[in-house]
C-alpha cells in the first residue's frame, strides 16, 4: 500500500516547512491495508480480503473514487473492493460527480463507530516497548455492525517494523485470515506517534484512504503518548477524501491546507466498558 519514507512527518497544518518526498522507493509501507506477496511456511492463503499491491511503484497513478458506494460492510469480504481502487486499470471515467461524493459521504449520515477505551489503552501498553525507543506501532481495528453501528470489538496488531516516523505491516495474511474466521470487518486503523503528537501524516493520509474508499466511517486513531493526545480522524469526505484519492505522490509530501484534508471524527462514541479482544501477532 501507501509506501513510507523514513522521514519526519510534516505537520502540515502547522506551517511548518514542509519536506519533499526525496523520490526514493521506500522501505515503508504500512499498515496492513497492503498484502504483501508471499505466503507463510509453506501456509496457502486464499486471495486477501484487502489485496492492495504493496509495490506499486510510486508513478502508479491513484484511480479516482469508484462511482458507487460500497456494499454496506457485512463482512469482511467487501475488501476485496479494495483492488478496484488500487489498480491502475480502473476506469477513470468512472469519477463521480461532487454530488455523489457528498451524497455518499455527507458526515451526517455516517453510522456511529464504538471505540471501546480498551483499544486506546490497550494498545499504548503493547507499544510502550516500540514508544520508549521511539519506535511507531500499527494496529487494525476490525468489528462488527450491530443495529446500524460500526463496533470496535477486535484489536490485530500485526508483525511489523516501526521507525520513529513510520511503521510497516508484513504478514498481512495473517490478519486477513483471522477477520475471514471471526467475520470481522476492518473498521480502522491505529497508530502511535512516540514523540509527535497526534495528527494524521501526509502518509497517514494516504494509508487511510483506501480505509475510507471503503467504508466511509472508518477511523484513524492517532496515539501520542508524548503529549498525552488522542485523535481520532476521518478525511474529509467531500473533499479531502477525492483529494487524496487522486493524488498521485507518495512518501512524505506536502498537501494544500485549506480547504481541510481531515477532521476530527465526530461519528465516534468512545465506550468505557465495551470488551476488546486483542491479537497480537507480532511474536506469533
Ligand atoms: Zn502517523
Ligand atoms: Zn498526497
């Protein structure tokens, strides 16, 4: 998926001066929405639910919005749409108009997503170890629809290698695997950012798209224990949502601030006593 360079993230909404993505092909990729080729130990997996290529080059052009919405996110096996917004070949004369795109992603029609305080807690003490060497971690958040809400009810955090500033997923089939046995949606994703605090990279933007594309609540949760933050982000859905669908760099990059490329997620209901089971399978 969404490949990352080992540099630092920009703040863009800060002002700050922004780095240019160096060009170089990365060591990064992340989280999870990628499958990476290959297999385990001899272990055949079916095709992945969410098979993004994790190589395309950087050049690879980013296919518009599909036209039409997805399919309301029963299970997990709607990700296999996922390929459609990856691959180059999708036809581009399929971009929706700004109706649609508003239609389908106006915010006041987002279904409420259950974040059980666990999936915050939780995972900041399994990435205490990466944090104090400040190192980033990655989870996917994956759940159910219940009574028309999107609920957090398992937490994966997947084999990966983290720097300061980025975190790869590997073995992605294992997480596919375990979604595909416990009928597990992917809802979202989290992250830390051990020295920054919490906002959404022009990477982390990139990585979330294809999150959103599929479903338009999905969430990205950002933890920083530095500065004590949680944000819990969505793109834009009228317009940082196209945006970064179409845009066609990777790495660490500037984007345009305003109009707003992300929010803060107010279609989310955090739940103090919501259970959560956590996979992890980092030393799996
Ligand atoms: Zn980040
Ligand atoms: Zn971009």
């Amino acid at each position: 998926m969404k490949q990352w360079k080992g540099k630092k993230e920009t703040v863009v909404k800060k002002g700050d001066k922004l780095e240019l993505d160096k060009g170089t092909p990365t060591n990064y990729t992340i989280p999870s929405i990628a499958k990476v080729p290959g297999s385990i130990a001899g272990v055949h997996y079916p095709d992945s639910i969410m098979n993004i290529p994790a190589d395309v080059p950087p050049a690879t052009p980013v296919p518009p919005l599909p036209s039409a919405p997805p399919p309301p996110p029963t299970t997990a096996v709607s990700l296999n749409k996922v390929n459609d917004i990856a691959l180059p070949s999708v036809d581009r004369s399929k971009k929706p108009s700004d109706t649609s795109v508003h239609d389908r992603y106006d915010t006041s029609v987002l279904r409420r997503v259950v974040v059980p305080v666990k999936v915050m807690t939780l995972f900041q003490a399994m990435a205490q170890t990466n944090t104090h060497k400040n190192i980033e971690t990655c989870g996917v958040l994956t759940g159910k629809l219940e009574k028309n809400e999107l609920i957090i009810t398992h937490m994966i955090v997947p084999k990966q290698k983290g720097t300061s500033d980025s975190c790869m997923t590997s073995n992605e089939e294992e997480i596919f695997d375990y979604q595909d046995q416990h009928n597990l949606i992917t809802i979202g994703w989290i992250h830390t950012h051990p020295t920054q605090t919490a906002f959404l990279s022009s990477v982390d933007l990139h990585t979330h798209c294809p999150y959103q594309l599929l479903m338009p609540e999905a969430i990205a949760i950002v933890c920083s224990p530095k500065y004590n933050e949680t944000g819990f982000f969505i793109l834009t859905p009228n317009y940082g949502l196209p945006f970064i669908a179409n845009c066609r760099k990777s790495g660490f990059h500037p984007h345009p601030t305003e109009p707003p490329l992300f929010k803060v997620a107010d279609h989310v209901r955090i739940e103090n006593s919501a259970p959560l089971e956590v996979l992890d399978l980092r030393k799996a």
